[in-house]
C-alpha cells in the first residue's frame, strides 16, 4: 500500500522542523508523485531505456535530495 502524502506543503505540517527534514519531505513527495529516478519501464514488445541499477537510482535520489535542500536553504 503506497504511503499517504499529504497535499500540504512539508513546512507546514512540521513547524520548527529543519531544512535536512523539510528537504526530506520534499524530495520523497517530488519521488512518489513522479517516479523520480526510476527510469523508464518497458512493455511487451517495446524496448525503451534499461531499467536503472538499484546504484543509479539511489544516486538520483540523492541528487534530488541536495536540489531539495539547496531550494530550502534559499527560501529560508
């Protein structure tokens, strides 16, 4: 069962949070609702990219993390 995201944005759900926490909850909003990182899948008969190593995909989150992060410490 996928997790709940609440549709408000991480600041306000957890007032007196840090940025490393606000960035969290953004980056794994922005992960859930788009795929982030998981690359493309293929169906029967079409053959787009290669599914993404567990390695690639954990890197691409980590890259939307410190994105994440950056944007937060700006807006702060």
């Amino acid at each position: 069962m996928p997790e709940e995201v609440s549709s408000r944005p991480p600041e306000e759900r957890r007032p007196g949070a840090n940025n490393n926490e606000v960035a969290l909850e953004m980056m794994k909003f922005i992960a859930v609702t788009t795929g982030y990182g998981k690359g493309a899948t293929s169906a029967t008969g079409f053959s787009g990219k290669p599914a993404k190593t567990p390695e690639e995909y954990a890197e691409a989150l980590l890259q939307l993390f410190e994105k994440c992060r950056d944007t937060v410490a700006k807006e702060k």
